[in-house]
C-alpha cells in the first residue's frame, strides 16, 4: 500500500483524497482552514465545458463533466449536483454573432447545444425572466449544472474516512523535503508526516507550496465577487448567462450573482460589503433580468481568488526531478475535480500518465 499525503481540502483535495483512499493507498488530507473554506465555497460553481477553449482544454472539461456523471453511479445518488442546464442570450450584435458560433462550434464538438426562443423559454422553463421579444433566441445547453461544494466536499471526505482516509484540518503545511525514499511534510505545529507522495492541491496557496519543494508554479489569480440574494421559492430553476449579469440558484430560496465584468472593479479585495457600489450595481443588472430579485436582501457577499496557472489552463501531474511531488492546481476544478482526482490516483499508484493531461502537464513549468 502506498501512503500520500494531500494538501488542502477543496474540489481538488478532496476529489483526489477519495480516491486515493478508493484505491487501497493509506492517505492523510491537511488543510490549515476547514474543509471547502477556500475558493470552493466561493465559486459560481457552474458544471461545464461551454467557453473552454482550445480544443484540447475543451476536451479535458467535457471529460470532467462526465466525470460527474460516473461519481453519482459510483454513489448512487449525488446531492451536490444540481442538473438544471443553462440558459444563454444576448441583445448586443457582435455578442450575439459570437454565441451563434460558440453553439455551432459545441454541436460540432458533440456537445449538447440548442435553441429555444423567449417565449419558449416562458412557457416551458422560467417563466419569470424577461427577455427583449417573444422571438429573441436563447442557447440552451441541457447537460450543464451546478455544484454545492460544501456538501460535494463534505460527502467526498466522509466516504474517504470510512474507506480509512485521515483528515487533518486547521494544520498549515510550512514544509515540504521530497527524497528519494519519500516525502516529509511539516506543520506548523512541529509535527511531520511522512509518505511515499504529495500532491498539492492548495489552490490559491499552491505556489507556496511549489516554493516549498523548490519549484515556480507561476499564478495569475483574480478574485471573484459573488452576491447571495434571498428569493421567493421558485423564483428561478437555472442557471442562466445574461448580456452583463449571471445568476443560479442557490438552494431553496436563493439566487447567486456574478458577473465577469464586475470582479477587476473589487481588484484584490476578499471582503465587500453588502452595500458596496459593486453589490448595489450587480442588483440593478439582476433586476432587469429578473425583476423578482427588485427589493430583495442580499444574504451575503462571497469573494473567491481563482487559481489559475500563469496560461490559465490546468498543472497537473508529476514533476521531473522532484521525487514523490504532484500537482492538482487548475481554475475550473468544480468541473475538473473529480475527474483530475482520478487521474492523479492512476498517476501515483500506477504510473499512469493519460494522454488527456498531456497539453497540461505540471512539468512545463520550471
Ligand atoms: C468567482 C469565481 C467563480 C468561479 N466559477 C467557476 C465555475 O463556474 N465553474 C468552475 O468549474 N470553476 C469555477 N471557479 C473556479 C473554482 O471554484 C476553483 O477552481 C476551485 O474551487 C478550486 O478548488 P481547489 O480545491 O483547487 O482550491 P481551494 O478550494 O481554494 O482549496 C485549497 C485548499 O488548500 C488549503 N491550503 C492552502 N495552502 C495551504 C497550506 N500551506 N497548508 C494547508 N492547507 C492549505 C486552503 O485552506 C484550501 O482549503 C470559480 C472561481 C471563482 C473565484
């Protein structure tokens, strides 16, 4: 049996620590926070492989999304999987002209891509939305999701400790020595655990770690405002893509906001208060929309910081050089997760490198 040790506890860690523990190997997971605090529980968290290009990028999150499918056969069922698809438009031309394109390229790729018009859309899934005219055309991809990532991070590590995973959380790592003969990872309370191998799946905070083992992992993380609105029940089944705001559902009675515009306006700031010009914009963006949100309280505030690798595609795998170091650092690791999990596991138990991960290999980075 071999014995891994996996640094932090987010869509990534955990993933990758059930199944390493499916697999028979002895595993410890160590987070400094609590399991799903980082990025995971701040993430608009939509299930896809829609703008992801080029193809090979494209073909790596398609294969997550079905990822997703294999984990709920595996489980039987899966809570933290919400499948309500997602509804795309725009009233702007030169948008409009390049989501014509973004359809046909996806059908072209096998990838479930329609068309509805409004008042289809009305009648038949939401009705709610208000849309320019009766005609207006709306992309409609039905295999797309959302994910609740405390609940996928809390379901993944129970069934990883009763396979015999330990979960070591409140523990920062400060060290990392690879050898020849393993691994010794140190905490920042003196303690040190030892293993045959580490992956490091921290996020945001990868780099450090990759400092740790002697190592750049160049990042370029942008943070990400998110706004948690309470709702009537009802008020919204899907996700849905506007011109200049993006709302899902959030659980019973509540809806989340984001849009890509907003996030370079709070720059580096991890705290925006609920009556922040940014919020109140949001809002006025959502309300157009769906004017049921018009008076509703936003609940809270959620700002995450996107882990993206310097060319913003994933790094994944072993390191030339560096014994016993992995690596499971991507942005797109609700959708990419489960399936880099796996991945990851065939790579230290079996020396299994698949040709998917191949444009993505954490080895390009020196
Ligand atoms: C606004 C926003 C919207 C997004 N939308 C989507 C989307 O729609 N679809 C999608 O697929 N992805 C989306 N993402 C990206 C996705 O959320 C992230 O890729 C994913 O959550 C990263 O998971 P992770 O496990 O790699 O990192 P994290 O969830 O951040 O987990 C890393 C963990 O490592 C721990 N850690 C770090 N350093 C140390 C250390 N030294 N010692 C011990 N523990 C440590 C942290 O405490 C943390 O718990 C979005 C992100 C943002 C910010």
């Amino acid at each position: 049996m071999r014995s891994v040790v996996v640094i932090g506890a987010g869509m990534a860690g955990t993933a990758t620590t059930f199944r390493l523990a499916s697999a028979g190997a002895s595993v410890t997971v160590v987070d400094r926070d609590e399991p799903g605090n980082g990025t995971t529980s701040k993430s608009f968290a939509w299930v896809n492989a829609n703008q992801k290009t080029p193809r090979d990028y494209f073909d790596l999150n398609f294969a997550g999304m079905k990822e997703h499918d294999r984990l709920e056969d595996e489980f039987g069922t899966a809570p933290w999987l919400h499948r309500t698809g997602n509804l795309d438009w725009t009233g702007d031309a030169v948008r409009y002209d390049k989501l014509c394109r973004r359809v046909e390229r996806l059908q072209s790729w096998g990838y479930n891509a329609q068309w509805l018009t409004a008042q289809e859309v009305n009648q038949e899934l939401e009705p709610n939305i208000v849309f320019s005219g009766p005609t207006m055309r709306i992309a409609w991809f039905p295999d797309e999701s959302w994910l609740d990532g405390p609940e996928f991070v809390r379901s993944l590590l129970d069934r990883a400790i009763q396979l015999g995973a330990t979960v070591r959380t409140g523990q920062e790592v400060v060290a990392v020595e690879p050898a020849e003969d393993g691994v010794t990872v140190r905490l920042r309370d003196g303690q040190e655990l030892k293993a045959d191998a580490v992956v490091n799946c921290a996020g945001p905070g990868a780099d450090r770690i990759a400092g740790m083992v002697g190592r750049t992992l160049p990042l370029d993380p942008t943070n990400g405002l998110l706004m948690r609105v309470e709702v009537e029940p009802g008020t919204l089944s899907r996700i849905i893509h506007g011109s200049d705001v993006n709302i899902r559902p959030d659980g019973d009675g509540h809806v989340l906001i984001h849009h890509e515009s907003i996030d370079p306006l709070i720059r580096d700031r991890t705290d925006v208060p609920v009556d922040d010009e940014n919020c109140r914009e949001l809002c006025r963006r959502a309300k157009r929309m769906l004017p049921s949100v018009t008076g509703k309280r936003i609940v809270e505030t959620r700002v995450g910081i996107r882990p993206y690798p310097a060319d913003h595609v994933s790094s994944i795998g072993g390191v030339s050089g560096i014994p016993g170091y992995y690596e499971v650092v991507t942005h797109s690791a609700v959708t990419l997760g489960p399936l880099l999990g796996r991945l990851i596991t065939e790579e230290i138990l079996e020396d299994k490198i698949d040709p998917i991960t191949q444009p993505f290999r954490a080895d390009r980075f020196r």
